[in-house]
C-alpha cells in the first residue's frame, strides 16, 4: 500500500546547511524522517533536536524504511552522487524510488533515470531553491520523472514547499526537473550582475553622497525591480554600505556554465546570462593576462603608460 502523509518515511542522505534544514522543515510538517551522513555525530544532533532517526549507514538507512522506500540525496553534484545513486541500485528493490536533490547536470540524470529504470527503481530529479532561507520560507522544487513516483513524494513536496499547493512543480519527464533549475540559475547570475552593476554606477557617483542603503529599501517597495535578491541585498547594504573587508571575487557553482552551453548548443541568444557568467570568471582572476595584454598593445601603438605591478606607472618606452 502506498505511504500516505501521516505515516511515511522518508530516507535524507546528506545532512549538511540544506539537507539539514529540510529534514526540520519536513519533521514540522509531521513527516517522519531517517537521516544518514558521514558524521553521524551530526546525525545524532539532528535526531535530539528534530526527532529524525539517525542511520549509521546507507545500509541502515534502507533497513529502516517500508516500501516502496523514498531515499532523497542531498549531496553535491558529481562523485558523492554518482556513489550513492550506485550503491542504492544494489540496496533498493523494484518499486523504490530514489530522489537527486543536488544541483546536477540535467543529462546525468536523465542516465541514472534509465539505469535505475533497468532495475525497476524510479528515479526522480528535484532542483531545489531556497537556500539557508527554506528552513521558514520553504523551498521551490522543480521535479522531472514518472508521474506514479512524483505521486508517491508528493506529500514530502507539499511540506517542503512555501505552500502545500504551490512552489513546487511536476516540471515533465527525468531530467526536466534538473534543466528547469539550471535555467533558473541562468536567470539568477544575470539579476544579480544587474543589480551589482546598477549599485557599482550609484557607489561610484560620490559627489550626490547617495545612501545605497536607503536606495535599495525604497526600491523594496512599489518599484518595479523589486525582488527577494533586493531584499537581500538591502539588508546588508544595512549593515555595510563599503563592503571593504569582502574580496571581489564570485564563486560560480557550474549551472550558470551549463546554461550557457545550452543556449550555444540550442542556438538560442542569451546574451545578458552569458555575459554575467564572463564577469564571474573576470572576478576570479581569468581575465588578469587578457588586462595585461591590453595594457601593453595599448602602449605599444600608442606610447601610453600603463601601471606596473605595485601601482607605479611604466613608461612609454617599454
């Protein structure tokens, strides 16, 4: 019989900032949860403080869990996932159903999706968004696999969501569920190099003395680039307006390179995306060599002085 709201079980591998917190939100909406991680001091932790059951191993974890067993991974992307959605294959039966809550590549999953399948396990993919603020918001989830296994989480959906009907979407087949998320980070590194853009230019105007701080948090009301990523923004602008004791270096977790690739590959034109995922490589340091090129064609032709390492400016005649 098909596990219903009040009485199911789920298996989290991967226990970390998100796999953590959503094992609080889904024991607050009453589900019951066995939990596994490599620490299991950690897993120990959560089970005083939430009520989740604490598994020593992946072994363990099934062991604990009535069919058809639901075991959802959040771990990162590649490797962890890969060995984990492989020893799954061995410990879980036809009728099961395994969930890839990383942020992993849409064609990975559509390959474990079909070898899972071959065993009779079904697999789900789930793109999750939320981050450190799922916990009392509650997460989007963009789901892509066989609709009986969409049907069997739904409960879990439905407590891990803003709302219970709404947040989260059957997106369509394996895969789907992935790709919708890796366009949704596309979206996002563009907002967000428009937003760090648009403040850069009112930062850099000092002479009108603008409060940054109090230009966002009236953008927060009524204007229309109003936004969670404004929300955020705002509020440590808040706190720091300067921002000096923060590299300008951004991190780029790999959904932001895929959904380039696919524009490229569809032939479709996404030039404010592609352009922000250059900016974050700039700010990692890629585009020092090409600066020094610059700088010296530019004396080259044209004797102008260019700045040597350490602030003092060369000559024309290097």
């Amino acid at each position: 019989m098909e596990a219903t709201e009040a009485t199911m079980r789920l298996g989290m591998i991967g226990l970390g900032r998100m796999g953590g917190n959503m094992v609080r939100r889904l024991r607050r909406g009453g589900l019951g949860v066995v939990g596994h991680t490599r620490h299991f001091e950690h897993a120990r932790q959560l089970e005083d403080e939430c009520g989740m059951r604490a598994a020593a191993s992946a072994e363990d974890l099934v062991r604990e869990l009535a069919p058809p067993r639901i075991v959802w991974l959040m771990l990162p992307a590649g490797r962890p996932t890969e060995e984990h959605v492989e020893r799954l294959s061995e410990l879980l039966e036809a009728g099961d159903v395994v969930v890839d809550g990383a942020n992993s590549h849409f064609e990975d999953s559509m390959r474990r999706g079909e070898s899972l399948g071959e065993r009779g396990i079904r697999f789900v993919d789930a793109g999750v968004s939320g981050g450190i603020w799922g916990l009392d918001e509650g997460y989007a989830l963009m789901v892509g696999g066989p609709p009986a296994a969409v049907a069997l989480l739904e409960p879990v959906l439905r407590a891990l969501a803003p709302a219970p009907d709404r947040g989260w979407l059957h997106c369509g087949p394996t895969g789907s569920g992935h790709f919708v998320k890796m366009i949704h980070n596309g979206i996002e590194y563009g907002m967000m190099q428009a937003y760090a853009e648009g403040f850069a230019l009112l930062e850099a105007r000092r002479d009108f003395g603008l409060d940054l701080a109090a230009i966002a948090e009236m953008w927060r009301h009524g204007s229309v680039v109003r936004s969670w990523l404004l929300d955020l923004t705002a509020g440590f602008l808040a706190e720091d307006q300067k921002l000096e004791s923060v590299a300008p270096h951004v991190g780029d977790s790999g959904e932001g390179r895929w959904t380039v690739i696919e524009a490229i590959e569809r032939g479709v034109p996404a030039p404010v995306i592609a352009t922000s995922m250059m900016m974050r490589f700039a700010s990692q340091g890629q585009a020092d060599y090409a600066s020094k090129i610059l700088a010296m064609m530019r004396n080259s032709f044209g004797g102008h002085a260019f700045r040597r390492t350490g602030g003092a400016d060369g000559a024309g005649d290097v």
